[in-house]
C-alpha cells in the first residue's frame, strides 16, 4: 500500500508513484481509492487545472456513497474554490 505522504510529495518518488498509478487507469476507473491517490498527488503538484478538475470530480463521484470522505471532498472545494470551475460547483453542491 502507498503512504499518503509519499504519494503527496514533490519530489522525484513521489512523481515515479504517480505515474505508475496513472498507467493503471483503465484497470481502476471505479475504485475511489485510486482516484484519491492520484488527486493527492496533484494537489502538491504542478498539474493542469482540468485534469485535477476531472480526477477531483471522479473522486467525489464514486466516493458519494462514503459519507465522511464525500463531506471532506466538499471542504475540500469549499476552501479551494477559485481552483474549480462553475461546472464542478454545481456538481460538488447539487443534490443528487
């Protein structure tokens, strides 16, 4: 199993993690488990803002059913909300 520390790093283990993990993607889409790896990773990363965006949003998707970890999620882009766009907004305050 990966330390969230490593995964969250900047340093050069910490990208080598990453991107063994982003060529599983295919094999992992529904797991939320991978999905939080790769957005740990990114948000300690420069990485561009509509991928954070789409792997943050798939993250809370499949994580909606997780109560604690949907709540954190909306912290999350409570306090980050100028890294977001419209679009994930409504998806992250929705009710579905």
């Amino acid at each position: 199993m990966i330390n969230k520390k490593d995964i969250g790093g900047t340093n050069l283990y910490s990208k080598k993690i990453f991107n063994l993990i982003k060529k599983t993607e295919r094999k992992s889409a529904l797991d939320y488990k991978y999905w939080e790896t790769k957005v740990l990773h990114q948000i300690n990363n420069d990485v561009d803002k509509i991928e954070f965006e789409k792997n943050f949003l798939n993250l809370f998707i499949l994580s909606k059913n997780n109560k604690k970890k949907n709540k954190t999620l909306k912290l999350y882009y409570l306090r980050n909300i100028p890294r977001f766009s419209d679009e994930a907004g409504r998806v992250v305050l929705s009710k579905y």
